[in-house]
C-alpha cells in the first residue's frame, strides 16, 4: 500500500509508524491545496479517507468527487498489486 501511494502522491510526507495505520500529508500552499491520506489496516479490511484541505488546514467539501475517484483508483491498484503477490507466491 505505501508503495502504492508514493507512486501515485509522490510530494506527500508519509508518517509510517509500523502500526495499523498509515498518513499521508502535504501542507497547504500559497496556490496549491493541501492533501490528507489515512489508511487504517483492520484485521482483512482497508479503509482509506482521502481529504483536500484549504487554508487554515479546513476541509474543502468542493473537492470530495476528486477524491472519490482517486480513492477507487488506489483501490484498484491495491486489489492488483494484491493479486499479483498471490499469483507469484509460492505454496
């Protein structure tokens, strides 16, 4: 999963700290949004929240569509990369 978001968030600073839970964060700019990912491993789930945020890190409901998609597009990578791993490993 890490190496699935650097590809796809290549600025974002990740906070990995071994647990169950994963962050992603890029800082608000003069002209750019920030970003927020959080990825939360339980037991065989995956849950993932995508966040843009605004200035004074406040969320921005304008671009919840935006990260919709993206978050079914890291799912999608996700479920190929896992199938990959389980067609070439060994039994």
């Amino acid at each position: 999963m890490v190496q699935i978001l650097k590809h796809r968030y290549p600025s974002l600073k990740i906070d990995d700290s071994g647990q169950n839970i994963i962050k992603f964060k890029k800082e608000t700019g003069l002209f750019t949004w920030g970003k927020e990912i959080t990825v939360l491993f339980e037991e065989k789930q995956v849950y993932i929240n995508s966040t843009t945020l605004g200035r004074y890190h406040m969320k921005s409901p304008v671009h919840s569509i935006f990260n919709t998609i993206s978050m079914l597009q890291i799912k999608k990578d996700f479920q190929q990369a896992e199938a990959k791993g389980k067609s070439t490993a060994p039994n």
